[in-house]
C-alpha cells in the first residue's frame, strides 16, 4: 500500500498514477474522505475519551444535585464513546479496503499506455537465419517430442488441458537449468531458499496478489490456503511483522518453488506445448533494501537476467513495460523477451519488478536505521521461469536432424553433454 501522508500531500500524484494505470481515479477520492473520516473520528473519541477520565475524577469529589448532574452526563459521555468508537473503527476499515485497492505509485519513467506500448531498452544476440541454414525449424512441442522429453498427451490426460509431464532429457534438462541458475544466483550473494507452495490469506494479499491478479490464484477453500503462482509470494512474507537491521540489509533470498496459475482470460492463447501452463518451477530472487537503494537493486536483478540468458545464448531484447501492464505491486517493471523462431517474436522469458515500499507496508516489515523505524522496500526477478527457457532452448540450438545443441552452461550439469540426441519410441 502506499503511504496515507503523500495521499494527502500530494493527491494530483496518485490521481496521476491511477489515471496511468487505467484504473479508478475516483478511488482517490474516496480514499481521502474516508480518512478524514477516520481521522476526525479519532479525535473526537479522544475528546471523548478525556472528558470522560476527568468526569471519572469529579464525580466522587461531588455530592447532592451536582452528582447527580455529573452522572447524568457521565452516562451521555459513555453512549457518545461507544458511537465515536464504533464511528472510528468504521472509518479505518473502510481506509484500509480502499487502501488495499490502490496500486503502487507508477514510476515517473515508466512508458504511459497498455500491453503493446512498452519501450524497447536494448537487444542482445543474434536471430538464426533458417533458410540460409536450409532447413524449416520445428516448434518447441516437436522437438520435445522427438527427444523423448515432453509429453502433453499423457498431461492432458491426467491433469488436464495445460499440464504436461517431462520425461527423460526433458526432466534433467529442468534439473539442469534449476541447479545452474541457482548456482548463478548464489555466487551473485543470493540465500538459495526452498519455499512453501501454500501460503494463508495474509500473505497473498500481503504481496499485492488477490486484487487484479486473484482471478489467476488457485484457492483451497477448506483449508483457506493458497497455491502460490512464484516464490515472490512466500519471500516477501518471510519477514513479515519484523523489524530488520539496516546493517544487514541488503537481504538476497533465490526461491525455487512449483508455481501454479489459474490463467484465467487466457482461453485459445498458446494451446500448444508448454509455454502458457497452469503448473511449472521457477528460481526467482528476491531483495530486501533500503528505499533509497531500490532502483539501483532494481538495475542489479535486471542484469542478473540479463546474465542468465546470456549464458544460455539466447536473443532477447529488454523492454520498459507500459503502465497499463504492471501488476498492483509494481512502480516499474523491466522483461526480458527472447526470440521465439516458430512464433516469429520475441516472448516474456524474465521479469523484475521494484515494488518500493508497497508490500512491506502490507506485510508490516520495516528496517531501523538508528533510533528510526521504517518500511523498507523489496523488488523481485525472475532468474529462471523452467518451461519458457526450455522452449526458447529447444527452438533457438535445434539442428537440422532433430536434436538440440547444449548450451555450454548447461553441460556441467547434464554429465558434460553437448548435444540432445531424439530418440527411438
């Protein structure tokens, strides 16, 4: 959530910021008459409250009419604490809903538009020229196929439509791309976590994710638990309801979990193979920093993208996302898209988001720096999203005959192979 005393200070901000969002501008206002409620509230049952406690010292000082004056009110006083009390209670619970409803702030650089008026930042790599090569690429699926390494049919079969299982290769080559991003992140200073994949209430919403998002989150109604969709989830309720140290900070954690999506709103897109599923693993990082250091922390997990790929060898481009296409938690949000030969475009491999103060407010997680006690600010970045780099592994180093070529950093974790061979079924 964002902080009430800049909602006051500076409304035409957050209209501004809402307005970018494409969502409620009204919500704003609505805010701010419900915590001037709030606040008036307050200080009427304060009043109250003081007249109150100084009645409670008269009346046994008093005797005859004027006691009986002072109980009179003293009764009156005790209705009247009752109705401010309940009149305040009324007024911070609506703050906090309609709190809890407002996006973070848009950063000021942030592109204004939705999905398709993002800024491109750079492009790496190169695109492989088929033709020139004198052969037709074959799609993620058939190579998977070929390989003895997805199996869709038997997915759909269990589970359901967007599920699939990966066999042979397909499983160690997961294991592969899991172990070599976790090494990355741990040689950059990352605490490798293994987190829940069931989380209460308080802390899906806590990160910002059952508001525009919740349409996508699978709930277990008779448990009220939720299935996460990333690690960003149970990394930032870590330290939940803690004050951290400043000299600690910053604090890096590489969550590794199964994540699931409902994906909902995603009927007839990518029905083929495993880029769009409904359940997949995921090395995500995650960081704890001062407020002051968040964009810089920001540039820094965007570069351990940047890394992650590069050493995959895979063409990707950087964009600057539109406002219109960040989620609630997000002032700003960088993806990393690598090219997709049989899609002819470049697809969301990597993310990361600076969502500045807006989910320690939330989760109640600060930092004290001295003899001050503040929220601190926590960004999050997809390392390594497994299904999605396999397909873009697979379609970017297929050769000719149907095999794959390793990429080098993977080989160490594959007993030094250089190349996925098909298979005979």
């Amino acid at each position: 959530m964002i902080d009430l005393r800049l909602l006051r200070e500076d409304p035409d901000r957050v209209r501004a910021s809402q307005r970018a969002r494409g969502e409620d501008v009204a919500l704003v206002d609505a805010l701010l008459s419900a915590d001037e409620r709030r606040r008036s509230s307050g200080v009427r049952f304060d009043e109250l409250r003081a007249e109150q406690k100084q009645l409670g010292k008269l009346i046994p000082k008093a005797a005859g009419e004027e006691k009986a004056e002072l109980l009179k009110r003293a009764e009156q006083l005790k209705a009247d604490v009752k109705a401010a009390d309940a009149e305040r209670d009324a007024a911070d619970a609506e703050t906090q809903e309609l709190l809890l409803r407002l996006g973070n702030l848009v950063h000021p650089d942030v592109p204004v538009g939705g999905e398709e008026d993002f800024v491109t930042l750079e492009t790496h790599g190169t695109i492989r020229d088929f033709a020139a090569e004198g052969f037709e690429p074959r799609d993620h699926l058939e190579i998977g196929q070929l390989l003895g390494a997805i199996d869709v049919e038997r997915g759909a079969k269990v589970s359901g439509s967007r599920f699939y299982f990966l066999t042979g290769v397909g499983a160690l080559l997961e294991l592969a791309l899991v172990n070599a991003a976790m090494a990355q992140a741990t040689a950059a200073g990352f605490t490798p976590m293994l987190t829940p994949a069931l989380v209460r209430p308080q802390s899906m919403a806590g990160t910002g994710f059952l508001g525009q998002a919740a349409q996508d989150v699978y709930h277990l109604d008779k448990d009220d638990l939720y299935l996460v969709g990333t690690s960003e989830v149970p990394l930032a309720a870590y330290h939940m309801d803690e004050i951290l140290d400043a000299d600690k900070l910053p604090l890096r954690y590489a969550g590794f979990s199964p994540c699931f999506r409902r994906e909902a709103g995603s009927h007839g897109k990518d029905t083929r193979g495993i880029f769009r599923v409904h359940q997949f693993d995921k090395v995500e990082m995650f960081s704890y920093v001062a407020p002051e250091d968040s964009q810089a922390e920001h540039k820094r997990l965007l570069e351990w993208e940047k890394q992650w790929l590069t050493s995959l060898e895979l063409p990707f481009r950087v964009i600057d996302v539109a406002s219109g296409d960040l989620g609630s938690s997000a002032a700003r949000k960088f993806d990393c898209e690598a090219w997709i030969p049989t899609q002819g475009k470049y697809r969301e491999l990597t993310s990361t988001s600076d969502c500045t103060e807006f989910q320690s407010r939330r989760l109640s997680i600060r930092v004290r720096d001295g003899k001050q006690v503040k929220p601190l600010a926590t960004l999050n970045g997809t390392l390594c999203a497994v299904p999605r780099t396999i397909v873009a592994i697979l379609e970017n180093h297929q050769q000719a005959d149907g095999s794959v070529r390793v990429p080098e950093v993977l080989r160490p974790y594959l007993g030094g192979r250089e190349v996925l061979e098909p298979v005979t079924r």
